[in-house]
C-alpha cells in the first residue's frame, strides 16, 4: 500500500481534531512499517498555552502521533479490517523517549514506526519523529488492543 489519505486515516482511528495527529501517510508496509505525516500548524489550540510568544509542539503530542501511526499500521492489517470499529488501541509504556530539537508552527513532522514484535495484543513499536530529515524525537512505544467495551 503507498499513500493513505486523510479520509482512510478517519477509518482506521477513532481520534478527531484537536486531537487527530495523523494527516497523511506517505508509505506503508503492513505488518512492518508506516511513516505518516502530521503538518504542524498555528493554529493548533495547544499553541495559545505552550508557549505564548514561542510556540513549541509538547512532546506528548509527537508521542500521540507516534502511537496514532503505529495504530493505523496495526488497523490497515488485512485481518483487522472487520473489526476496527470493536477495538481500540492504548498506549501501555513509553521507553527511551528522547527530544532533540522542538517542532513548531510551519514544520513538517514526519513519523516512522517499525513493528519490533507483538505478543499477546501487544506492539512493540521503534519510534523515529524527524522534520527535513532530521531527528526531533525517538521512543519505543508499547500499545495494547483492547475491546471498545473493555473498562
């Protein structure tokens, strides 16, 4: 599969504006690899706070796309197609994450995430957030499916 557009990316996530982090995918291979594209913008509500005069995209944020990608990697498996919309995917640890350089308005944030394993509904994922090609941030991430239901 190669590019997936905003409107695939509602179907394989539930998160919406503000909080969809995901704009684009420029590539994908299932079951392996997918790097998505998030085009930071100013207008983005968590500018007016974060910070007044210099505003800095929070690094929870480049970790929410992070796991968003890795969601629509797991979702755009062929198996996981029916049942999209009964699952969920949670964060269940964040390891080794580090923050080079701050992301703000005007950048291009592109993320790339590799499966590393799954076990039991639970991904593993290596995490790399770069803009023009250089490294911003980097974690392993750890996210778990879980019924919709499931409390």
């Amino acid at each position: 599969m190669a590019e997936i557009d905003i409107q695939k990316i509602f179907k394989f996530l539930p998160q919406r504006y503000p909080v969809l982090m995901i704009d684009r995918v420029k590539e994908i291979e299932p079951g392996r690899r997918i790097v998505a594209l998030k085009n930071v913008s100013a207008n983005e509500p968590h500018f007016q706070g974060h910070f007044p005069g210099r505003p800095i995209m929070p690094g929870v944020l480049i970790l929410e796309a992070m796991a968003q990608a890795a969601g629509v990697l797991v979702f755009s498996a062929e198996d996981m197609a029916e049942k999209r919309d009964r699952l969920l995917y949670y964060y269940v640890g964040i390891d080794n994450a580090r923050f080079k350089k701050p992301v703000v308005p005007g950048d291009q944030l592109e993320i790339d995430v590799t499966i590393e394993r799954t076990l039991r509904g639970i991904g593993k994922f290596t995490c790399l957030a770069r803009v023009a090609g250089a490294v911003v941030a980097e974690a392993t991430i750890l996210c778990s499916i879980r019924p919709v239901n499931d409390k």
